[in-house]
C-alpha cells in the first residue's frame, strides 16, 4: 500500500513539474515560436530515413589507397558490374557532367590492398544519358541473383532520378564493414 | 552540235532500258515455320534464324531493354514487354506489352503497363501462362511486382506485389512460382480474369549467402530445374497449390572441385530427351557469370554426366530446340552462334550474328 502511495506521489511530482514547465514556456515564447520548432522537428524526421543515402554522396573520404579508377582492377570495382564514370568525363567518385547520380544503390564489399581491411562500397549509377559506352567493367564478388536486388550488379539502379536510362556507375566507400 | 550528242545518248541510253523489264522492290512474308527454327535476341531486336540452314527469315524490333520474346505460334503472335522514352534516353517514359504478327513480324497492337519493368536481358522476366492467355512481366521499382496482361482482349489486368520474389516461371494453366531472396518459392495462382486468387509460399530449401540460386532456369516436362551456383539440382514443379521440390544433388562430382556452371542464359533442358545442357568453367566462389570451358551434357533421370562437350570459345550463352533432333545452340564469348547436333555434338556451322544476348526456342 505504502509503495503505491508513494509511486502516485511520485506521478504527482512529475505531472506538476511538467505543468509549470509548460507554463513557463508558454509565458516567455510566442506560439509562432513553437510552430516553426515544431516545424524543423518534423522535418527532420522525415530527412532521417534519406540519411544513409545522403552520407553516401556527401562523404569525404581520407582512405589510403592506390590504384587507377579508369581500370576495371581498381580495389573499389570488386562487385561493380557497369561502365565506370571515371572513363566517361566524371570519376570513381562523381558524375559525368548533366548525368543524374541513383540515391538508391547496390552494396558490396571490398578489400583495399593498402590496409587489407574491408569496406562497404556504394556503387551508385549515373543516370539520364545514353549508356556511356567507354570502360565496361563485369566484377562479381559477392554478387547475388536479381531476385535478392540489394546484393546483385546485374541490376541497373537508376531509381529516384528524373530520368531512369543507364550512363555510368561509380563506386563510394561507405566505411568499414565491420563499423 | 552537243546538243544532239545529249540528245542521242538520252535516246540510245532510254533504249537500252527499254530491252530488259524494270524490277520492282516488293516485302517478303514470313515463310511457313520450320523444324529447328530459333530466335536471336540483341540489344535492339529478334532474328529468326533456322539451325537447319543457317538462313536467317527477319527481325522484330524491340526496345533495347526488353527483357525477352515469347513467341506464340497457335495465335500466330509475339509477345514481348517493351520501354521507351519519349526523346530516346530521356523525356516521358512509356513501359509497355507490344504483340508482332507472324507474317510481318511488326507491331499489331500495344498495351500499356505501368512503368516499373525491370529493365534487364533475363529470360524469365516475361512468361506467358499455360492458357496462353495472361503475359506475367517482372516489374522492379525497386521492390518487385508483376504486372499481369491478357493478350488476347489486349488489356492490362493489374500489377501484383512479389516482395522479395522474382523470375516468373509458368506452371500449369493460370500459375506461376517466383524464387525468393529468403531461400523460398512463392506459387501464384491467378483466376480467370488474371488476377491472384491464391498464394503459397514453400518451406526453405537454399541459401542465397551460402550457395544461391541462379536467376537463369530450364524448363523441364513438367516444371522448371533451377541449379545454384556450386552446382545443386533442384527440379521444382506444382500439384494445384502444392510446391513440389526435389532432394538438391550435384552435378560436380567429388573429383572434380572447382568447376561450376556459369554464363548468363547458360542452361536449357530438352524435354522428351530429359538432358540438360550447362555451361562449366573452372574458377573460384564467384565466378557465377564466367563463361563456360565445357558444356556438361546431363542425364536427369540418372543423374549422370553423359559428355563433356569441349569448346574452343567459351559460352556465355545456350539453348537446345525441342524437336527429334534437335539443335544445341552456343553463344561464345567472342559474340559467334555456333550450331552444334544436340545428340552427336557435332559442330555443324557458324551463324553471323552480331550482338547475340539471348537464344528462344522457336
């Protein structure tokens, strides 16, 4: 009995310092104030979900590596199956001019031969321009069947672009697969 | 003076056509099928092409990401799935089920779909059903999902979910099995109208991480052999809405560690000879679309290896024709069509070809 009273007392408190909290606030904020808080609160929560995709292009990268990028051997190019921007006017890690980069991506993993540790690689397309044509390159280490699409570079990922044909593809580190 | 000289060789030249008739350029149509007749799918058409002869009979044209052709030749048609854009890589896009004609092989009607096709050169998909009725076209944006037309009222029926599901392989009348990522077939099971009606999911039986799959099939007499990519047979058909899947066996033998099956459409069965043909190469984990050294010639009744059929240019590509005697088509790394007796294996002749991604059965 005695540890219900106590609990309910302990509500009590809880529920009265929320009260005068409020009203504290209410009395020093305007309520467009609340609305735009409330406002950058909602659209964060919806930015969250694109986070991943987001990181994959906005990431700078300090890796050691050596290798050449416009070659199909490039470490980065293990599961890559597609013709690599860096032959095509952009590079391993960027667009060619006016082709629009795939949020949406196929995933793999590769060893740098610098470090002998793995990494998680993005490979994103390039999208809405004729197929590029130059340096084709069919890796697939750790390549799935189409029917589990997240694993497999058969795939072409020109998803969430204005224009859905195939140009080139790049090929992100995303980190440490361990991470 | 050299006015007349104009004129006189206008005469003497308009004479000299005047003595033999004029030829006009007329349009073949299509020729009666034959035996042994095959299809030629590239990146922008169909050719028809005779195993028996080498000739070739025309083309359909299609659009460079149609996944495959289904011919039909009781209605005389074929069916393929096709996308465009309205300024050719960019603009508006329209997916779409166009239907050729025999006798032309030109387009006799269009119907579209909803505009998620998965854009690849994989046979399976696109399959057109037991009744030869309802065309089953994978869609990928990017979950799965298959959009269901009647190509006889040629009209879009609707789209299905598949989560997790692809490569449509007809069973039955009205059904179809997708594989799944999770180890899984799924039995789809479409009523009169073409729409599901009901939908079964069997137990596991493969590992995608271990040792997946492959997403490239044969159909066999009564269903379909799938092979993962270490070699294991599985021979899966339905009973109603029963999913039937052999014991997995294989087809490497202890001594033989290393070689696998591999290619793109590198597999095909011959039917009423119950033999599978599969292309094989010596390499690490992997190296699933490797082309083949050898294609392995096997007996699935026994489950024994019947030849090895060694190959100067590897295969990225086969297929067998179904008749008596029937024709083992190759597609060699090097882009040839290379005709082979399915039942000698005696090289016959080399088909011209270029762009050769995908052979069909005709």
């Amino acid at each position: 009995m005695n540890t219900n009273r106590i609990m309910d007392r302990g509500w009590y408190w809880v529920d009265e310092q929320a009260r005068r909290t409020t009203l504290a606030l209410a009395r020093r904020l305007s309520r467009r104030n609340f609305l735009s808080r409330l406002g950058l609160l909602l659209t964060g929560a919806a930015a969250l979900p694109l986070l991943p995709v987001a990181r994959a292009f906005a990431q700078e990268t300090t890796l050691r590596e050596v290798g050449d990028p416009q070659s199909c051997e490039y470490w980065r190019y293990c599961a890559l199956s597609g013709q690599l921007c860096s032959c095509c006017g952009g590079s391993h890690r960027t667009c060619p001019p006016g082709a629009e980069p795939s949020p949406i991506t196929w995933v793999g993993t590769c060893r740098n031969p610098l470090d002998e540790r793995e990494y998680l690689i993005s490979y994103n397309d390039c999208c809405g321009k004729a197929a590029c044509g130059r340096c084709g390159c069919h890796n697939t280490e750790g390549d799935k069947p189409v029917y589990f699409n997240s694993n497999s570079s058969t795939v072409l990922w020109c998803f969430g672009v204005e224009h859905t044909s195939y140009h080139c593809t790049v090929a992100l580190v995303l980190g440490e697969s361990n991470q | 003076m050299r006015l007349i000289i104009f004129v006189a060789s206008l005469v003497l030249v308009s004479g000299a056509f005047a003595q033999i008739p004029p030829e006009e350029i007329t349009m073949e149509t299509m020729p009666e099928h034959g035996t042994n007749w095959f299809i030629i799918k590239s990146g922008n058409g169909a050719r028809i092409f005779s195993a028996e002869t080498g000739e070739m009979f025309g083309t359909i044209s299609l659009s460079s990401r149609t996944p495959a052709v289904a011919p039909y030749l009781p209605r005389g048609e074929f069916y393929a799935a096709e996308s465009y854009y309205s300024r050719g890589v960019h603009g508006d896009r329209t997916d779409l089920v166009a239907i050729y004609d025999y006798a032309n092989l030109n387009p006799v009607a269009e119907i579209e779909i909803p505009n998620h096709m998965a854009r690849l050169g994989v046979r399976n998909h696109l399959g057109l059903l037991g009744n030869g009725r309802h065309l089953a076209v994978l869609n990928m944006n990017p979950g799965y999902s298959v959009s269901i037309v009647d190509v006889i009222d040629r009209e879009f029926v609707y789209e299905m979910s598949t989560p997790g599901c692809a490569i449509i392989l007809p069973v039955a009348e009205n059904d179809f099995l997708l594989i799944c990522g999770d180890g899984t077939l799924q039995l789809s099971q479409l009523d009169i109208s073409g729409f599901e009606e009901n939908r079964v999911r069997s137990e596991v039986f493969f590992n995608v991480q271990e040792d997946a799959v492959f997403d490239r099939t044969a159909r066999t007499a009564d269903g379909w052999l799938l092979i993962t990519h270490a070699g294991v047979i599985f021979e899966v058909s339905t009973d109603d809405d029963e999913i039937n899947i052999s014991e997995g066996w294989s087809i490497v033998g202890e001594d033989e560690a290393g070689w696998r099956p591999g290619g793109f459409e590198f597999l095909d069965v011959h039917r009423a000879n119950g033999l599978l043909y599969v292309a094989m190469h010596e390499g690490p984990v992997d190296t699933h679309h490797d082309p083949g050294d050898e294609i392995w010639v096997i007996d699935l009744a026994s489950q024994r290896r019947v030849h090895r059929l060694e190959l100067e240019d590897p295969a990225d590509h086969l297929t067998v024709t179904q008749e008596t005697s029937p024709k083992l088509i190759v597609g060699t790394s090097s882009g040839d069509t290379e005709i082979f007796d399915a039942v000698t294996f005696r090289h016959e002749r080399t088909i011209d070809a270029p762009g050769a991604s995908m052979y069909e059965d005709f």
